[in-house]
C-alpha cells in the first residue's frame, strides 16, 4: 500500500481535514492577498474615483487625496485635447508594428537555434542579452550609436555608404525618400523607436517559440519527411499549426506590454518627432502640468482602448478558430 | 518507430538517387537553409553583442577620440583610459557623478525587495500550488491579470498615495512597489517548481505527524532553495532595471537616485557631461545585472516559460 492523500485519508475526519487545508490555504495566501490589494487594486479602483474629480497636484495638501466634486471635465479634456487622435494613432501603429517585428524576429531565432550546433548554448545566452539588460542604459547606447555627431551608424552612412548628411534618428519627424521616383515621408523617429522596441523584446518571444518548438515530436519531422515534404513545406503544414497557439498567445501579450509602454520611448526621444504614444501623454499631465485627475482620465482611457482591442481580437480570433475547425 | 523512418528515409533518398539527379527540391532547399542559418546566426549575434561592445569600448575612450572620429571602434592602447569609470563613481563634492552612492541605493532597494517578495511570495505559492480552498484557481488568474495592467495607471494613484504621506522620495515606498509588484510573477515561477516536486514525500511527512506548516518548513522549502534563489535574482534583475517608478518618486532627491534613475539623469543632463562618461555609468548599470543573468540561465529559463511547450 501506498501512502493516500490527506483528502481521502480515512472516513471520519475527512471534512475537518479539508477545511484545515482550506484555512491553511487561505492564511498562507493572505499576506500577499494584502499587499496586492493595498497597492495594486485599490489604487485601480481609486484611479476610476479620481478620475471624475478635480484634483491637480499643488492643492493635494488642502483638498486631501479624493479632490473636490464631481466633474466629467477631465474625459472632456481628454477627447478635446490637441493630439489626441494623433496620439492614439502613433500608439496603435507603434504597438501593432512593434509586437509583429519582435515575434518575426523571435521566430527566426528560435528556428535558428532549434537544431544543435557548436557555440549554440553561448549564441542562445547572447540572444536573451537585450531583454535581460537594464531599459536605461541600453537606450541609452542607442541613443549615442543613431546621434548626428557622435554615432556610429551616421558615421558609417557617411563614410562608407555616401549619405550627404547625417540623419537624426531619433528627432526628425518625417523624411522624404524617393522610391522608384514616388516621394513619400517616411517617419524616421517612430520607426527608430519600433526597431529598438523590436530589438528588446524579440528574445522574449524567442524564449517561448523555442521553448515550444522543443516540444514538438521529432516523428512529426520524420513523418513529413518520409512522405516527400520539403524543408519549407515541413515548416509551413507541420511545424508553424505547432506554433500557432503560443504565437497568439505572445500577439497579445506583447500586444497589452507595447500599448502601455513608456519607458522606451520616454528614455530614446523624450516623446518628440512624432513619437508621442499616449503613455507619454499621460506622465506629461501628471508631472508636468501636475494635473492628477486629466492624467487618471488618460489612463483610465487608454485601459479602455486597450480591453476593446483585446475584445475585438478574441471575437476574431474565435471566429478564426471555428472556421478552421 | 524511429527505425521504420530511418529506413523511410533511406528508401526515399535512394529512389532519389537513381530517377532524378542530385538537385531535388529536398537538396536545394536544405542547402539554402543552412546557408541562411548560418548568415542568421551572424546577424543575431551582432545585432544583440554589438551595442554592448560599443558601450564597453567607448567607455574607456578618451572624448576628444570620439569627437574626431565617431567612427573608429578600437582604441589605441596608450589612449585606453579608465579615467570615465573614476569620474562617474566619485562623489560630487569630490567633482564626480555620486554612482557609487547611486549604487548603494540600488543594491539595498533590490535586495529588500527580493526579501519581501519572497517573503509573501512563498506562502503563497505554497498555497496555490497545494493546498485546495476556496478561490484557489481565482486566485492565479487576478495576480496574473495584475502583472498585465498598465504600470503608468498604477503610477498615478501611487503617486499622490505616497506624496500624501510623506513617503515620496523614501527608498521605503519604491520597496514596497516592487515588492508587490513583482509578486505576481514570484509566485508563478515558485508555484511551478512547488509542483514538480512529488506530494508523496510531502505525505510520508505528514503521516510521521508533521503537521502543514512543518511539511513546508522542513520538506517543500528546503527542496525548493535553488527555485528560490534563481526567482529571487529575477526579482533582483527587475528591480535593479525599473525605471519608471524611480523616476516618479525619487526624482527630486539626487541622495535617493538609483542607478537606473542615475544614468537617465545624467544621459539627458543640462551641464555637459562627457558621452564616454556616461557611457562609464552604463556598462556599471548592467554588469551586476548580466552576471547575475549568466549565473541563473537555465533555471530562469525554464521557471519564466513553464507551460509554454504545452502550446
């Protein structure tokens, strides 16, 4: 015989044994359960509150932390403000470009190192480099690497690939280039800001394609093998339908990351040449201007946008699903 | 199985062989992939090695080097110079950038806030991953929702909360943010491990009448240390990045800066500070925080994407 759970030990204690297990649960859980609703969901909920208040950040001594009166003011100055839609509209480009470049570039490096090969462990170490690396200072280097006078990217466009003037990557709002003699602008500062976004974050996506690819059966391979696929139809039928679940599941998680992200762009451009994403919009009004109840309206707008995206994209997305089924 | 494939393969390749010639779509598809990976290694290992390079090496650059010639990577021996690490570390009264004490800041904040992480975090993770009470599945699913909120709308709130009270500008109140921001996370990864460990051991405990909290301390903790430690250096790690929060709350008070909070002030400071200096400052902000990386791979691997072969 061996040892049976505590749950189905003998008949006679067994319903005190399950609620000692259930107060046990419950005590163990409660310090974190405290925490987490001290400073992670009771300030939510205080936000909403704020939010239709008049609160700015000079009178917090005098009118004490709930403001004075109710006001729909601040959602009035959000969707009236100038820039607004401009706002808006830089976030969805920059999360939607972001997130699919960094998946792109996850799945090519896990695919790269999925088979083995000498130095793979170091490449695969290497490769989680900049997600693991502090915000700060890598923004920072790129920052000096993309500057006018100091960095080495201008320097080797001029040098070697003959551009006429140095580019300012990170503050020039849009630049004409000609294509085949069609001109158009094409934003400099935003897409610096989405290369870096990419470059951070791809190893994230990396851990978890690879991580699933690892898992995938080696007879699945073998099987399209035998049966005449190529390489590349073997990617396309057998591995990537294997991949499609953690693929959606990382869109959108990076998704949610990219939409809220700040201190990317804060540190790379400051929110100028046309890279101002409606978090920025948001610290703006806090610390700036001082004005707490606009920039809570702000917020609570952009978890708004944020969940009817999300909304939108499972509705999608199991429609999808069913139509394949 | 995998003989009758091996076999599969060789019948395949040998019919091959004798009606086409060598150049069928499975040769030359293989050959550019190889070809392509190899030029795909090359490109991952540079874009991802190469600014760290470029930040080592041009910290250790004289200024006027740079200046002249933005361009050039190596440097001459005899103009190396560490004179940007010297500057950076000093105090500002001895005319340096005051990191070394930014780094004081940094190492107690971080370590205080793996401590209480944990500290909650365990209990916890013991509790989900165990114990069956009521709420238990609700439970995971509201700390994970929590790690997906946007951090600037929690931002706000816990700003006026914490200037309100006089704790602004404290390293208590960053200490506490990151505790419990990072507790979601902490109490996935330890719930994770706490499960792979077999509940047998843990009953022949009890059955020796060791009661629930004796089981944990005795049995599942002592088992779980190399969990622990790696989890509590990625706390570490998040905690030493965070920048946001710094900014908002220790902004005002230079004596508070991490070195996070540090480097951005210097980056974008109005006095002229050497590019090559700052630079100094970067490679000291990430050292501690690669080498904890290296030291920890693995197991931060597998706890961060557990679940994830499933699909």
């Amino acid at each position: 015989m061996t040892a049976r759970s505590p749950g189905s030990a003998g008949e006679r204690p067994g319903p005190t044994l399950r609620q000692q297990e259930s107060r046990a649960g419950l005590a163990l859980l409660s310090p974190t359960f405290v925490v987490v609703m001290a400073v992670v969901v009771i300030p939510i909920l205080w936000t909403v509150f704020i939010a239709f208040r008049d609160l700015r950040l000079r009178d917090l001594r005098e009118v004490g932390i709930f403001g004075s009166g109710f006001t729909l003011e601040n959602f009035v100055g959000v969707f009236t403000s100038r820039g607004f839609l401009e706002a808006l509209a830089t976030t969805v480009i920059y999360s939607v470009v972001g997130t699919a470049l960094a998946i792109g570039l996850g799945l090519a490096a896990a695919l790269i190192v999925r088979a083995p090969f000498r130095g793979r462990t170091l490449v695969r170490a290497s490769m989680l480099l900049p997600y693991v690396s502090p915000v700060v200072a890598v923004a920072f280097v790129w920052s000096v690497m993309l500057d006018p006078n100091l960095g080495i990217v201008n320097a080797f466009g001029q040098d070697v690939l003959g551009w006429e003037r140095a580019i300012p990557f990170l503050s020039q709002r849009s630049s004409d280039v000609t294509i085949f003699g069609v001109s158009m602008g094409v934003p400099v500062a935003l897409l610096s800001v989405i290369a870096f976004q990419a470059w951070r974050y791809f190893p994230f996506a990396f851990l978890f394609i690879l991580a699933r690819l690892q898992a995938v059966p080696a007879d699945l391979d073998e099987a399209g093998k035998v049966d005449g696929a190529s390489p590349l139809q073997r990617f396309r039928y057998i591995l990537l339908p294997q991949l499609s679940g953690v693929i959606a599941l990382l869109a959108v998680l990076r998704f949610i990351w990219t939409f809220n992200e700040f201190d990317d762009i804060y540190l790379l451009t400051g929110g100028g040449g046309g890279t101002e994403v409606v978090s920025i919009g948001i610290f703006n009004r806090l610390t700036g201007r001082g004005d707490i109840g606009a920039a809570a309206a702000f917020s609570l707008v952009l978890a708004g946008l944020l969940a009817i995206f999300l909304f939108l994209y499972f509705r999608f997305f199991a429609r999808t699903n069913e139509a394949s089924a | 199985m995998t003989g009758a494939a091996d076999l599969g393969t060789a019948v395949e390749a040998a019919a091959h062989e004798s009606t086409h010639s060598r150049w069928t779509r499975e040769t030359v598809e293989s050959t550019v992939i190889t070809v392509l990976k190899w030029i795909g290694v090359a490109f991952f290992v540079v874009i991802t090695v190469f600014p760290f390079l470029y930040m080592l090496l041009l910290s250790v650059r004289p200024i006027a080097d740079l200046a002249r010639d933005p361009g050039a990577l190596l440097v001459p021996f005899e103009r190396l110079t560490f004179g940007t690490y010297d500057e950076v570390l000093r105090s500002v009264e001895q005319g340096g950038q005051g990191f070394l004490s930014f780094l004081r800041n940094s190492a107690i904040i971080a370590t205080v806030a793996v401590f209480a992480s944990l500290l909650l975090a365990i209990p916890g993770a013991y509790a989900i991953s165990r114990l069956d009470f009521f709420g238990r599945r609700q439970v995971n699913a509201v700390f994970l929702a929590v790690y997906l909120f946007p951090a600037i709308l929690l931002a706000i709130p816990l700003f006026v909360f914490f200037t309100r009270i006089g704790l602004r500008g404290s390293l208590i109140g960053l200490i506490i943010v990151y505790a419990s921001q990072t507790v979601p996370v902490t109490i996935h990864m330890l719930r994770t491990y706490f499960n792979s460990i077999p509940e047998s051991l843990e009953e022949s405990a009890t059955l020796e009448g060791c009661n629930r909290f004796q089981v944990m301390r005795y049995i599942s903790i002592p088992l779980a240390v190399p969990a622990i430690m790696s989890t509590g250096l990625f706390v570490f790690m998040i905690a030493w990045n965070e920048f946001l929060f710094a900014l908002l709350f220790l902004v005002d008070k230079r004596e508070s800066w991490t070195v996070s909070l540090g480097l951005s002030q210097l980056a974008n400071s109005t006095i002229e500070v050497p590019t090559t200096v700052v630079m100094a400052g970067a490679v000291i902000l990430t050292v501690p925080v690669i080498a904890v990386f290296f030291l920890t791979e693995r197991l931060l691997v597998e706890g961060l994407t557990a679940g994830a072969e499933k699909g």
